[in-house]
C-alpha cells in the first residue's frame, strides 16, 4: 500500500536513525540495559554514564546547566509538573497564561482554578502574537506564575519569550514556557533568557515518544513541588527508574539538532516556501495568522503553516488529499469535532476554523514530496469546489 506524503511533522517526527540506532544499544542483554540508580555494579554504571551524557547534550542546545535537567515522560508531564508543582508550593495566588496554550498547560490551569487560583487567559492579536505589554498588564499582587509557549502548535507563531521574561523577573514572578515545538528549530539560550522552567519533548525532535525534559533553574528549584513521589530521583522532583534507551535517544536527537539547526531550519523554510507559493495563489486559500504585515518582532517557525480553504469543511479536505498525511490541528485534540479553539482565539468563525488545515514539514521532508503535495492541494481542492457548485 502507497504510503501518505507526511507533512504533519508538528504532530510527531519520526526518530532520527542515529537515535534508533543508539537506543537498540541500550534494550538487550548485550547492550547499557543496567538501573541507571544501580550504584553496586558495572551495568548501572554503564548506564548512569549514559545518561549523564545525554543531560549534558541536552542542556547544550538550550544553554542550560546539566543540574538543570529533569527527566519526564514527556512535555505535558513537564507543564503539569511546573504548573502545578509552583502551584502547590504557593498555596493559593494568581496564574497569567494566554487562551492559545497547549492543553497541557490550559487543562493544569482549569485544574488549578478548580482549587481556587485565579487564572487570567490573554487574548492572541490576529496573526497569533501575546505581547509582553499584556502580560504586564494582568500582573496583580499575588500573581505567582506567567505560563506562555514559546512556538504555537498550530500556527507557529513565535512568542516574544525574552520581553515576557523581562516583565517577569522584574516583579519576581516565576516564568514557566512550553518549549515543545521549538527545541531543534530556532535557538534557545537559557543563559540569557530569564525563564525558569521550561518543557520539551523528545518526539518532537527525532527522538522517541514517551520521553521528555523539564527544565528547572537550580535556584528556583527549591520553588517546585513535587508530582511523582518514590525514590527521590531527579534532585526529588520527579522519581521513577530513568528509561536509559529513551534518554539516551533524546541526548542524542538534541546534539544533533544542536549541530545541523542552521542547515535543517534553512531546508524547511524552503519547502514551507516552495509549497505556499505553489498554494497561497489558489483563489480561496488564504494563511490563517498570516504572514504578511508582521512587526518585526512577530516571526513564524520555518515548518508550519496553517490554511484556510473556503467554503469546504476540513474533514472533507483531509479525505479529498488522502495522499497526504495532515492534520485540522493539534493531534491532542484532533479527535474532537469542534473546531480548533486556537483559531478561535484569533477571532475566527466556526466556519472558518473548520476549513482550515495545519501543514508542517521536517528534516526527511523532500522538494519532490512538496511539488506532489501542492498537486495533491490544487486538484483536491478544485474537485471539492466545483462539487460544491453543483
């Protein structure tokens, strides 16, 4: 059976063979299979050697100290431990977040407003943007926590993390960010910027599902409660036996993001361009937070791009470009049949919303693929139109 063009690369990439190759490494008797807390003997050595590689290559893309690194099962393991973590060890107070986030984190907030926090949700401009401006202007007296992702899953939209970190370190509020879709694609430099918890995820970088990264500043670390009790492993704040093969298969994914962003942010932009200048001509397409008009400070992610089809719902679109395979969204909430509640933020329709689709390209994404997908694109949607007219 033909296989799809994958351009959903947002969703989930597929592991880079270098990780696969390093994780099988660690899984059978002849491999690193060892507890890495086994102290007694030479497979838990082998094994905790590994993954104190793996936390420094990790803390050397983001400009982190190794120290700094906690091992998750994965990004909304990372933002409930933040969120809630901060949460519990202040007992009451005030959340700012923007109504945009990942359900990770609005979920971890309507949880908390459950407990009786105050959550306040910024509204995005048009294009997809929180300003720093705003999130000064919900600060109030008790406010304990400032939650902004970095990249949206569905647009994206790159917020202005270093501003919103200045507002934040200036009235000594805690700074959390959801840094999953941008780990491997643009840079990110925990030295300077003023953010003290940060979440990744590995299988958005080549890496395997499962796996993630929390990111907690040594200072503030003290500053963080506990979610998963036992053990005390990762410096008390997450305990679990460390998943070796799939840390290792994330320490990896992430020196090789560290050594080829230039190059692989440079290939996707190209495809992301070379498709929307064979779409966005298409009488009827348009680009949801669209590209054009930005101030100088508002930027776009190189891979994704976020399409509204007129007058067609998405579901029939995804049929009508079987040989692609994309998503109407987010795949955390792809499930669902209400339209996408970021659109929505943006002051789209109902209608609208569910006409538009996300398209998102990676590193194996080929110049080929994206010729066919544009094929895929103007047929498909033709066919739809004109059935319409009939």
């Amino acid at each position: 059976m033909k296989q799809p063009i994958y351009l959903d690369y947002a969703a989930t990439t597929p592991a880079d063979p270098a990780v696969v190759k390093a994780m099988m490494e660690c899984l059978g008797a002849e491999g690193h299979f060892g507890n890495p807390a086994s102290r007694s003997h030479r497979f838990g050595w082998q094994a905790e050697e590994l993954v104190d590689i793996a936390r420094n290559q990790v803390a050397d893309l983001i400009g982190a100290d190794p120290r700094e690194i906690i091992w998750t099962s994965g990004a909304t393991e990372s933002d409930n431990l933040a969120i809630k973590g901060i949460a519990e060890a202040n007992g009451k107070g005030h959340i700012i977040t923007s109504a945009f986030e990942h359900k990770a984190v609005l979920d971890c907030c309507v949880y908390l407003e459950n407990k009786g926090f105050q959550v306040t949700y910024l509204k995005p401009s048009a294009n997809g943007f929180i300003s720093a401006q705003q999130v000064e202007s919900a600060i109030q007296n008790d406010t304990i926590l400032i939650t902004i992702m970095m990249v949206n899953n569905e647009l994206g939209s790159i917020q202005p993390i270093a501003e919103i970190g200045e507002v934040a370190s200036k009235n000594n509020i805690l700074f959390h960010v959801d840094a999953a879709q941008a780990a491997g694609k643009i840079p990110i430099d925990l030295n300077t910027l003023k953010v003290d918890f940060m979440s990744f995820s590995a299988h958005k970088i080549y890496a395997p599902k499962g796996m993630g990264v929390l990111y907690a500043r040594i200072n503030q670390q003290p500053n963080i409660t506990a979610q998963i009790h036992g053990g005390g492993h990762e410096r008390g704040l997450r305990s679990g036996t460390l998943a070796t093969h799939q840390i290792v298969g994330m320490g990896l994914a992430f020196e090789i993001a560290r050594k080829e962003l230039q190059a692989n942010d440079q290939h996707v932009f190209e495809c992301k361009q070379l498709f929307m200048q064979g779409v966005c001509d298409i009488k009827g397409i348009s680009v949801n937070a669209g590209i054009e008009g930005h101030k100088t400070t508002e930027k776009m992610v190189a891979g994704i791009i976020n399409l509204q089809f007129e007058g067609v719902d998405s579901e029939m679109l995804i049929m009508a470009f079987k040989d692609l395979a994309i998503s109407s969204g987010s795949a955390c909430t792809s499930a669902s049949v209400e339209p996408s509640y970021v659109l929505k933020t943006l002051g789209l329709s109902d209608l609208a919303s569910h006409s538009s689709l996300r398209f998102s390209f990676g590193r194996f994404t080929t110049m080929d693929e994206v010729k066919t997908a544009i094929e895929v694109v103007k047929n498909g949607y033709q066919r739809l139109k004109e059935l319409s007219v009939n």
